[in-house]
C-alpha cells in the first residue's frame, strides 16, 4: 500500500475515536458515562401525587373519626347494657317489693280491725280471706327480695361488683326484716283467728317491724339510685366526649381540606405561568 494512503487511513481513525458526541464529549467518555446507569432522579410533586396526597390525609382523618367513633360506641353499649340488665330489672322488683308491702300493710290494718270487732259478730270469712292474702304477699315479698340477690350477683364478675355488693347486702338485710314481719303478723293473724286480740304490745312490735322494714327499702333504692346516676354520668360524659372529639376531627379536616386544596391550586397556577412565559 503507497505510504500516503496509509496516512489517511491513520489521520481517519485518529479523528473518528476522537471525535465527540453530540453533547460535546468524547464517545468514549459517553460510553462509559452509559455504562455506570442512569442517575436517580429527583421526586417531584406533580399534580397527581399533591391530589392522591390530599386524597390520603383526608381519608386518614376519616379513618381516625371512624375508629374513635366504634371504640366511643362500644363504651356506651356497655353502659346501657348494664341500664338494662341490672339496673332496670333492680328497678322494677324494687317497685314490687314497695307494692307488696303495702298491700301486707294494708291486709295487717285489717286484720287488727277484726280484732277489735265485738265478739258477736261472724269474723271468719273475712278473717280466713285476710290471712290468705297476707300469706300471699309475704310469699310474694320473699320471691322478690331473692330475684334481686340472685340479679345482684350476676354483677359480681363486673366492674360493678362494689355497687352491686352494697345492694346485695341491702337486700339481705331486707329480706331478714321481711321474715321477721311474717312471723309477727302471723302470731298476731293466730291470736285473731282463735278469738283474741292482740295485745298493745304485739301491735307495736308489728308496727316497728314495719317501721324497721321501711327503712331498709329506703336504704335499698338509695344504693340503686347510686348506680343509675353512676351510669347516667358516665353516659352523659361518653356523649359529651364523642361530640367534642367528632366535632374535633372534622373541623380540622376541613381545615386541612382547604389548607392542602389552596396550596395545590397555587402549585398548578405557579406551573402553568411557567410554561406560558
């Protein structure tokens, strides 16, 4: 080959190892550049991640409301089941109890009314019947008094168990000056029955009975009404609560809403200034 062509050749290959990109770097350097990977590049808000962004705190705030709502709702169930299991059903014995010894009240009136009738006059009838119905209400009073220790004690495995053991004992105590009632009136209903009348003294032990008795369901409807308004007020903070805390969450969701949407709006605003300019 002529020496000349040589040199060309050599001239050619020189410039084309040499020669640059189009960036104005070497193709060896570009290529090596290419080799070692792109480069991570920078997160940028776009328009889709601040709405998504917004979308996601907005949800979040909800999901908050939602679980604080459940757990709140949850606590005012076990309030008012415990209303309805204990306090309501305590209630309405207590109510029966009240009756019931009244009506004995009444029939014992009566049968100290027969008592002083003259001896002339037919007091069987009356006096069977009278004794019939105080035999049914002391029954009555009985059963009703041991309904509310056996509902007492079904409290006993809850958090109520303080409460409902004062009421128990309320009870107890009730139905021990129940049976002690009884036992006067029916000595005073037999003294009746067999033509005698009671002494002044018979009759004012039936009367302190009485007496005692009543004291002991005052004592008892004081403990009830102790836990009813217990759990009026822990109803009534529950309720207060729930509404401060919902009124709370969605006040500052709407703030953020609004914060979150004007800096969006001013975002898309500033970028499309710029591509107009």
């Amino acid at each position: 080959m002529p020496l000349a062509a040589q040199t060309r050749d050599a001239k050619s290959g020189s410039n084309n190892s040499a020669a640059p990109d189009k960036d104005g770097a070497p193709a060896n350097a570009a290529t090596g550049a290419n080799s070692s990977g792109p480069r991570a590049r920078r997160f940028q808000w776009t328009i889709a991640r601040k709405i998504g962004g917004l979308a996601s705190v907005l949800i979040l705030f909800i999901l908050l409301l939602l679980a604080y709502s459940i757990y709140t709702l949850r606590g005012i169930q076990g309030e008012l089941e415990a209303i309805a299991n204990l306090d309501v059903p305590l209630t309405e014995l207590t109510n029966k109890i009240e009756i019931e010894q009244l009506e004995q009240q009444i029939t014992m009136d009566q049968l100290l009314r027969l008592a002083r009738r003259t001896a002339g006059e037919n007091n069987g009838p009356e006096l069977r019947s009278a004794m019939q119905r105080l035999e049914a209400h002391s029954t009555a009073l009985e059963q009703n008094i041991g309904l509310g220790i056996r509902l007492s004690e079904r409290a006993s495995d809850t958090g109520l168990k303080p409460i409902f053991d004062r009421v128990k004992a309320a009870l107890r105590n009730l139905r021990l000056d129940a049976e002690r009632l009884h036992i006067d009136l029916f000595r005073m209903a037999r003294v009746t029955e067999e033509g005698g009348t009671p002494d002044d003294q018979a009759v004012d032990t039936v009367l302190a009975r009485g007496s005692a008795f009543d004291k002991k369901m005052l004592a008892l409807i004081g403990e009830i009404e102790q836990f009813t308004e217990r759990e009026i007020n822990i109803l009534e903070s529950h309720t207060h609560k729930f509404l401060m805390v919902n009124t709370a969450f969605g006040a500052v969701g709407v703030l953020l809403g609004i914060i979150l949407s004007t800096l969006i709006n001013i975002g898309i605003r500033g970028n499309l200034y710029h591509l107009t300019r």
